[in-house]
C-alpha cells in the first residue's frame, strides 16, 4: 500500500509536469508568431513609407524616372513579400484579429503602389494624384509601425 500512494503522487507529478512543458512551448510558439508578425508589420512600413519618399521626391522633381520605377517595383516586391508571409502565419495565441489587420494594411500599401505604378507610367503623375497616394502610403506605414510595436510590448 505505501507503493500505491508513491505511484500515484510521481504520477501526478509527471503529468504536472508535462502540463507546465506543454504551457511553456505554447507560450514560445506565441512568442514566435507575435514575433513574427511584428518584424512583417514593420518591414511593411518601410517599403510603405519608402514607397512613399520616392512619390514625393518625384513630385519635386529630384529623382530620375529610372529610379522611381525602381523604388515603386522594389517596394512593390516587400509588400507582396511580407503579404504572403503574413497570409500563411498561423494565428497562435489570439494574434489572428492582429494578423488580419496587419494584412489589411499590407495589401492596402499594394494597392497605392501598384494605382502609383500605373499612374507614373501613364505619364499622370501630376495633380494630386500621387500626393494623394503618398499620403497615403504614409498612414499606412504609420499604422504598420504602430502595430509593429504594440505586438512587440506583448
């Protein structure tokens, strides 16, 4: 009879134990995915607000067309990029509303870029237009900063 209350306590244990385990690589896989999708929000933002620099220096007529079609398609590229990373992110530990809004933004920051591509080649780039879109894509990458660090202080 000693053994049985001895069994019983170590088996307690052990399943005590694989519970705290189990916990603690949840609370890691969060971790991750929040980690995650923070670096994507904040990438995002770059390529928005870089997106956004070129359309205004382009106003100004202080860049080359060269280089603003270069700009436009390399953050064109980051945004889709970090769309597809977030796309296929599981959504660990309630991070899924925050994912969904992350990729909202993403995809909104596409859009600016792809109307500011077409306008650009379309030679309809004056006006207001393109100050518009810069504006913007300057929101969007406000936004995306701004969920950058909230998921961060999590």
């Amino acid at each position: 009879m000693i053994h049985r209350p001895l069994t019983a306590r170590a088996a307690s244990a052990a399943l005590a134990a694989a519970l705290v385990a189990g916990a603690l690589a949840g609370c890691s896989a969060d971790a991750t995915a929040r980690g995650s999708l923070s670096q994507s929000a904040g990438t995002a933002a770059a390529s928005a607000r870089s997106a956004g620099l070129v359309l205004g220096l382009h106003q100004k007529d202080r860049i080359l067309g060269t280089v603003v079609d270069t700009g436009l398609s390399d953050a064109a590229d980051k945004l889709a990029a970090e769309a597809r990373a977030v796309a296929t992110m599981t959504a660990l530990g309630g991070i899924g509303a925050s994912r969904d809004r992350v990729l909202h933004d993403i995809r909104a920051a596409q859009d600016e870029v792809a109307s500011a591509q077409r306008a650009v080649a379309a030679n309809r780039d004056s006006g207001n237009a393109l100050q518009q879109q810069r504006r913007e894509l300057d929101r969007l990458a406000q936004q995306l900063d701004a969920a950058s660090k909230r998921l961060e202080s999590r």
